[in-house]
C-alpha cells in the first residue's frame, strides 16, 4: 500500500482545479470532491493517468441534514492497493450530471439505477429507461431517497414493458424464458437469429429486486449478515464477509488471528462448490452426462462438508460482525483435510479427462467470445474478466481476511472465449486446494469473536470480497442510532451482466447460446439485489 | 475418450441415496427447524427475547382471551412460531434464557396449508389437572 499523501498531491497535479478537495478519508482509502460538470474528464484523467477501474457508482440522499444529493464513484487503484472515491455533490432541486457512459461504457446501468432509484439525470445518456424496479412502478417514487421506507406500499401503475421493433423479414425472434426447466432463475432472453447464425440479443432481467439495500436501514447490527446472506445463496459466504468486514472498518476492530484464517478457509469452500457446479452445470450444456455426474458428486461432497462446518449447507449464519459465530474443533479440520485430499485426486483424473474430451471441447474453443477490450471497457470482474484478459483478484491486489499470509497464484488468460472461462476454473479449483492446504496448516488459535461497540454516527466504511463470481463490494454509511443510514451492494454478477451481453452478436449459432450462457456462469439474484 | 468416461463412470458406482425411502442423516450441527419447548419457555412471565431477536418476524407474541378452571374468561399470553417465515438462523435459541428453543435437524417442512406450519403455546397462569400452565397447539407435527 502506497502512501495516500503521495497519491493525493499526484492526484492534485493530475487534476489540477477540477479538483475542489483531495483527503484521506480511511486506511486506503482516499476521496476526492469534484463538480459533476467535471466528472467526465476527471474519470478519463484518472483512468488514464493512475490505471483506475471503475468498480461502482451510486447516489446517495443527504437529507434532512444537509441539502441535495451527493453521487459517489468508486475506483480501484489496485498498483496503490488504495480505493478511490469521487464525490459530486448535486443540486436538491433538480439534481444531474454529466453522463459517463461515453468515457466509460461501464457506467450504463449504474447510471440508470441512480436515475430510476433515487431521481438523479445523468444528462445525453444514451438509453434512459428503468432497470431494476417493477414494470408498474410509478413514475417520482425514488425509493432511495430518505422519505421512503421499505414497509410503504407502492401502488402500482399500468406497467409499460419495452418493445422491440418487429424482426425484419429473414431474422428470426427466439424468446427464451423467464420461466425455464430445471432450478434456473427467472431470466428473459430474446435471441435474434439470421438462419443459425445469432446477430443480436435482448437482455430482460431484474426478475428478482428484493430492495434489500433498502430493507437492511434501520436492522441492528446483528441482523446485517442475514440480509447480507441472501443476496445471491451461493456466494452468501463472500457477501456476508464483505458485510462483516466493512462494519469492522467502521468500528475500527481487528479481528483474531484465528477468524481470519478460518474466514478464509471458507471462502475457499465456498469457491470450491461453485466452481464444482460450475463444471457440472456446463458438461450437462455440451452433453457430458458422466463428467456432470463427476462433478456433481464432488459438489454435494463439498455442500455435505459445509453443513458438518457451518450447520448450513451454502455456509449461511458463520460470519458475524467481529468474527465467526463458532469455532472449528480438530475433528472438523480433519473432515477438510480429508475432502481437499480427495479432491486434489479427483480434479487432476476430471482435468485430464474433461480437456481430453473433443466434444467438450469443440463447444468451448472459439464460443461465445469476450474480447479483452470489452471486457475491460465494461469493467468485467472474477473469473469472466481474468479468461479476457483483467489481470486482477481483490484476494491478491486487496488481501482480507488472512490472504496476505498465503500463497496463491492468479491464473489470467487472453481468448476471451468458454474454453478460457472453463479453464480458469479449473486453474482456480487448484488453487483453492493450495490455499486451504496452507491455512490447516498454519491455523493460529484462540478466539475466533471480539464483541464491536456501537458504531460512530456518520461514520462511512468499505468492505470487499472475492466472491466465487469476482469482486463483491459493499459501502455502508452509519446513522444516528448505530444502525445503517445507506447500505449499498456491488455484486459481481452486476458487472458481468453487461458484458455477456457483447459475447453473443457475431460469430456464435443458436445452439451455442446454452453453453455460452452456463460458461459465464452468472447469477440472476446477485445482479438484482 | 467415451470409455475412459464410462469406465469412471462404472467404477464410481450408484451413489444416490434412498431418500425419502430412508431418512437422510444431517449432521449433528445442522440446523434445521427451531423446536418450542413450552414447559420451559418464560413467555408467560413477560420475556419476549426471542421475538425482538428474529428479523423475519417468525416468532410473535399476542394476547389472546382464555377461560380458566372457574371459566371466567382472562388474557393470556401467546407465543406464535411460524415456520412458513423461520429462515432458521437459530438467533432465537442463542437469545433465549432459559434454553426453551433449540435447533433440530429436522428440514422436512413441505405443507399444503400455511396454518399447519405455525405452533403456539398459550401461557395460561394457572395449572390445569396436569400441573401444566400452557396449552399447545399444533397439528400434531411438531410434537
């Protein structure tokens, strides 16, 4: 971690006077103030000058105390392992800024949430429509603004759907969901087809908004997790733990040694089932039962070895605010040494198998492509951004929890297509053995909880986490009461959305679509929280 | 390729289980639905615990009109527990005093009517021929 001193006055000389103020605002953390007329520019100074990516933009009320709304964005300056946040403050009476999506094509949909949630313009945005709320929303019901509480209820509207305009005559509109077999989320899908050829795609998510940024205002501080935990149930692990580490930031406690080994120890548990079920869920795509099989077994060995530990098979109820709700005796770490050795034996006889397999493969090499420019121009994260090309792991460029203390590499790939998703998978799954190979054997003792006081008002803290799908952030600002005042959740799933949508146009069939969809392995609740 | 699958295949072996045939075994700390036990729990003395620990709002406390022995009618407290909102967190059972709740591994919740997922205990303040000072009231399920 670099010095923040030496980053604000680089960050001064940079800006020069669109810089209305530069400080140091926590431990690695750094924000400055600018006009949102400047932002433009500021974000392409800083993208272009200190390498930032975007991670995230939200708004926020900042009434009754003071007046208008103040728009942050969050950079990641992962060479400084420093995060950058740019503030704007706006006008309380007709609140807007200059759009981003231009300099920065990843701000689309952030941009949108910001219009739709909390009636902030971002002025000459491309395509102004809702994105997350219901159809039959009303119009100037914002429901982050601080008038709106979560137990009021919102009369709805005649819905209005977006339409596209008829297919031209030759091209085909192939609707696929929201409703599917089997246990997929509710996603809607239309696929534009010119004879096999797929030339287009329809995107309708947001099936699933919960307002949970929402529902956690007000919640006492034990609660949070629980919220947390339900965002996306296979990454409720890392969400919590984000969760968990930002309420620690803000009440400025360290954890024991010990919870953070073990936190560690099951975020890689966490990342070893999803990546299992990955590979289960994209051999059953291209048509390998016995392989879907395979790793459907390694799997529910995981989810079984989860329950022993965690009392819960998708490791809910473990992360507490100051630790972990309970302690691992020495006859559970065995059960883990004991699955990491059959695991390391299992993977390395499937890897073989499964990259052997010509018919697996013939799907996979050369599908569904993202390119690494895309992927970086939409800020792609986890798994999805490092097989195009984003050579970044908040584990490496932020260590938490006990990351710093061991060895791992980070695998990172150039082709952008399924073969490389699946591939960085396969390289993660080792890794993750590596890791938790080390933590049993380094596991420091004593306690695993240290009780937090009551959190300072006005205080505002970040956590992140490496979820099993990329960076999960979440920002949380502190009322009066010690209870959150704005909660706010930057999935993984999020960021991805966007750019799935690039890896279809072009050069893909009909037939591809499934096994694109199963390589990106996203998920529809963690991007619709 | 095909054999090497198939021989790994057959060398794995039939690993499904026989559920629901035969019962599947949890592990001795899994959680799953919290059981009431009324004989212990303290509601009828004014503890509400429990209730301001659940988020979900799974457990609830009302007042309802019972008759006595000398069928007079008074109020008693009800403590509710629905298991169609329990999101089994088991904070109740660490924020009970008097260890009246605690998590069972039973997970086999399916109903076809939403009345049968809540039990309650009515806590009457006077012993009935029994010695008991509560009435329960489930469907039989959740003994």
């Amino acid at each position: 971690m670099i010095d923040s001193s030496a980053l604000q006055s680089r960050l001064v000389f940079a800006c020069g006077e669109q810089l209305l103020n530069a400080e140091q605002c926590a431990e690695g953390e750094v924000v400055i103030d600018v006009a949102p007329d400047a932002l433009p520019q500021v974000v392409q100074t800083l993208r272009r000058e200190f390498r930032a990516i975007f991670v995230d933009l939200f708004g926020l009320d900042l009434r009754p105390e003071k007046q208008g709304f103040r728009l942050t964005l969050v950079f990641s300056l992962d060479e400084e392992e420093n995060w950058l946040y740019v503030h704007a403050d706006l006008d309380a009476d007709a609140p807007q800024f200059s759009s981003l999506v231009e300099a920065l094509p990843a701000a689309d949909w952030y941009e949108r949430a910001v219009w739709e949630e909390l009636g902030v313009t971002p002025r000459e945005h491309p395509l102004l429509a809702g994105l997350r709320l219901a159809p039959d929303w009303p119009e100037g019901v914002y429901p982050q603004r601080h008038t709106f509480r979560w137990q009021q209820q919102v009369q709805g509207v005649e819905p209005h759907y977006f339409e596209l305009a008829p297919a031209p005559a030759g091209i085909v509109d192939y609707p696929l969901g929201p409703v599917r077999s089997g246990v997929v989320e509710s996603g809607h899908y239309l696929l534009r087809t010119a004879g096999e050829e797929l030339v287009d795609m329809r995107l309708q998510l947001f099936y699933k908004h919960r307002g949970i940024e929402k529902r956690a205002e007000g919640v006492a501080l034990e609660h949070l997790p629980l919220i947390a935990e339900r965002i996306s149930g296979t990454s409720a692990f890392a969400h919590s733990l984000a969760l968990c580490q930002a309420l620690e930031r803000a009440a400025a406690v360290g954890v024991p040694p010990r919870a953070r080994f073990l936190r560690t120890l099951l975020a890689e548990l966490e990342r070893l089932y999803n990546h299992l079920g990955f590979q289960a869920d994209l051999c059953q795509a291209t048509g390998l039962a016995v392989a879907q099989a395979q790793f459907d077994i390694l799997k529910e060995r995981g989810l079984r070895l989860n329950a022993r530990l965690a009392g819960h098979r998708y490791l809910f109820g473990m992360n507490v605010p100051g630790g972990l709700s309970r302690d691992f005796d020495e006859q559970a770490l065995q059960a883990v040494r004991e699955l990491v050795t059959v695991l390391r034996r299992d993977m390395e006889t499937l890897s073989r198998l499964l990259l052997a397999s010509a018919s697996h493969r013939d799907r996979l090499e050369g599908t569904g492509i993202l390119k690494p420019e895309d992927a970086q121009a939409y800020c792609a994260v986890g798994p999805i951004g490092r097989a195009s090309g984003v050579d970044r792991d908040l584990r490496r460029d932020h260590p938490y929890a006990a990351y710093a203390e061991v060895d791992f590499a980070v695998p990172v790939l150039e082709t952008g297509d399924a073969m490389a998703r699946t591939q960085i998978r396969l390289d993660e799954t080792m890794q993750s053995l590596h890791i938790i190979t080390q933590i049993l054997g380094s596991l420091p003792g004593g306690a695993v909880y240290v009780p937090l006081e009551q959190l300072p008002a006005g205080k505002a803290a970040l956590g992140w986490a490496e979820s099993p799908r990329g960076e999960c952030l979440h920002w949380l600002l502190v009322g009066e009461d010690g209870t959150l005042r704005r909660y706010r959740v930057r999935t993984a799933s999020f960021a991805n959305w966007q750019a799935f949508s690039l890896a279809i146009p072009g050069h893909n069939i009909l037939t591809d679509f499934p096994v694109i969809e199963q390589s990106f392995g996203l998920s529809f609740a963690g991007a619709d929280c | 390729m095909i054999l090497s699958w198939l021989r790994r295949g057959l060398r794995t072996g039939v690993l499904t289980t026989r559920y629901p045939v035969a019962r599947e075994e949890m592990p001795r700390e899994f959680r799953g639905r919290p059981a009431l036990d009324a004989e212990r729990c303290l509601a009828g003395q004014g503890c509400d615990r429990c209730v301001q620990a659940c988020l979900p709002v799974a457990l609830s406390l009302a007042t309802v009109t019972s008759s006595g022995r000398d069928k007079s009618a008074h109020t008693a407290p009800q403590l509710t527990l629905d298991y169609g909102r329990c999101i089994m967190c088991g904070l109740c059972v660490a924020a009970c005093p008097a260890d009246a709740l605690r998590m069972v591994g039973d997970y086999e919740l399916a109903s076809t009517a939403s009345d049968d997922l809540r039990v309650s205990a009515v806590f009457t303040q006077e012993a009935d021929a029994s010695g008991r000072d509560y009435e329960e009231k489930n469907n039989g399920r959740y003994a």
